[in-house]
C-alpha cells in the first residue's frame, strides 16, 4: 500500500482549521455562559409562580403565560404604590433623553472648540475635562446634593437630567475633540474664507460629517444613564424614582411569597431599551470609536 505523503501546504491548512474550531468552540462556550442568566430570566418571566417553585430554572415553561409582564408593567408594588412600573419607566424616558440629547450637542461643541478655534490654555482645559472622567461617582455626592438643593431640583427628573449632563460632558467631549482631531482643517477654512461663522461652520460643515461619534456618545451615555442606579437613588424620591431604583424597589416591597416571575419580567422590562440601542447600533459602535483614531 503506497505511503500518503502530507506536503507543508496541507500540514499549514490541517492546523489553521483546528485552531478556528478552538477558536469557535471557546466563543460559544463562553456566549452560552454569558447568555444564561439572560435565558433564566427571559424563560422565568413566561412561567406561572407555581411552576417556578416546582421545575427546573432552565426548562421551558410548561404553561406560557404574560401575566407576570402584565403585573410588573400595571400592577407591582414599588414601596407604597402598586401601580407597576410604568411611571417609573417614564421617569427614565424623561431623564435619559433630555440627557443624551444635551451632553451630547454639549460636547460635539466643545470638540469642535477645542480643535478648530484653538485659544491659549486650550490644552490645559481639555486636560481638566478628561480628568473629570476618572472621578468616582461617590466622591461628588455631597457637593452635587448641596447645589440642587440650593437650585430647587432636588428630588425632580430635573435635577437627575442637570447631574447626568454635567457627569457625561467630559467623555463626550473626550469623543468629539479626538473625532475632530482628525477632521480636515482645510475645510474649516474654506468655510471661513467663504464667510461662515462660528455655528454655521459646525452646523454645516462639522455636524453632518459627526454620525459615527454621535452614535459612539449616543450609545455610551443612554446606557450609562438608563442604567444608573447610584444618582437615582441619591438625588430621587417616591414616584420621581427612575426603572433602576423601582426595580431594587420593587424586589425588596415583595412580602410572603416572592413572585420571582414578576421580577424577571419587570427586569426584562428594564433591560429592553439598552438591549434595542446595542442590537441596531452596536455595529457602529466600534466603528465610530476607531473613525477618529487615523488622521487622513
């Protein structure tokens, strides 16, 4: 019987498949790990309280029933109000949008400031805005409670919008001012040799060229602000409460028997605006990031 002979080519090809089998099979492995809880919550959200108790967490439910989002959404007990968490998740719309909409215009302004209209001292304050990114949450409690209350916002979707405006500024103007690092400054000019002013070249030269960052800023300040629950519990009280803190709410209000069905649904409910954001804008998430980081 004639001896098969492996040339170096197919020896190469042989080992470059294993390696992408491994390569796979670790990345789902670790998927399916990450994704459990997610699946524990979605499938317990579906099943009536009594199976709970009785069956397996990860089985699927025998009887599906949408009560529990239902009651979560309408009917579950926040401290004293038993209205579900309807109003709190409003509280949340009314507090994010405003936030990201602001921080974000806010900082596009400051980019474009910082590396098209450069002034002496400029270094030096884009160097204290970045250092506001590294400062914990904790440290500006005391002082953030004192200001609003001076102001007449503590306490109101007001105060939490002001509070995730001033904390988010710094990395969106962290995002802008590097995006707009690499903008060509011929244009700029071209537009001021034209007569544009200040706004009009950044609403009409900047701005429509900003979707990648915009989306990057979008995305990083609706998640962090959707998801806080350290200033919502600070600055908030009774039904000017955000999602968060009605949902921590809402699991230590259950007495006598815990509806954990109610809880996966109302978190579930929780999770869906930042799960929507990540699935049709992720994509440009990292590709906004990596926009700026090239000049030319």
């Amino acid at each position: 019987m004639a001896k098969t002979w492996e040339t170096p080519q197919m020896v190469q090809e042989t080992g470059f498949r294993w390696s992408r089998v491994v390569v796979y099979g670790l990345l789902v492995f670790f998927g399916a790990v990450y994704l459990l809880p997610l699946l524990v919550m979605l499938l317990t959200s579906f099943k009536p309280l009594p199976e709970i108790y009785a069956g397996n967490m990860v089985a699927l439910p025998r009887h599906w029933t949408v009560e529990p989002w239902v009651n979560a959404w309408t009917k579950a007990c926040v401290g004293l109000n038993c209205n579900g968490i309807k109003g709190y998740f409003w509280n949340s719309i009314q507090m994010t949008v405003p936030a990201v909409v602001i921080s974000t215009g806010m900082g596009l302004l400051n980019g474009y400031v910082l590396t098209k209209w450069r002034f002496r001292g400029a270094n030096v304050l884009f160097g204290l805005i970045l250092f506001g990114c590294f400062i914990p949450f904790q440290i500006v409690l005391i002082p953030m409670a004192t200001f609003l209350g001076r102001m007449g916002i503590a306490s109101s979707t007001t105060g939490l919008v002001f509070v995730h405006v001033v904390y988010g500024l710094c990395f969106t103007t962290l995002y802008a001012r590097n995006y707009y690092m690499a903008f060509p400054d011929e244009l700029v000019k071209a537009a001021m040799i034209d007569g544009a002013r200040f706004f009009s070249i950044f609403r009409r030269v900047l701005l429509p060229n900003s979707g990648p960052i915009i989306i990057v800023a979008v995305i990083w300040q609706f998640t962090n602000i959707w998801n806080d629950f350290l200033f919502g519990a600070s600055f908030s009280t009774g039904t000017s409460a955000p999602m968060t803190v009605a949902l921590n709410n809402v699991v230590m209000t259950s007495t006598g028997e815990r509806e954990y069905n109610v809880h996966m649904a109302a978190a579930m409910i929780a999770a869906l605006p930042t799960l929507m954001v990540y699935v049709f804008g992720g994509r440009y998430f990292v590709r906004g990031l990596m926009a700026g980081s090239v000049k030319g």
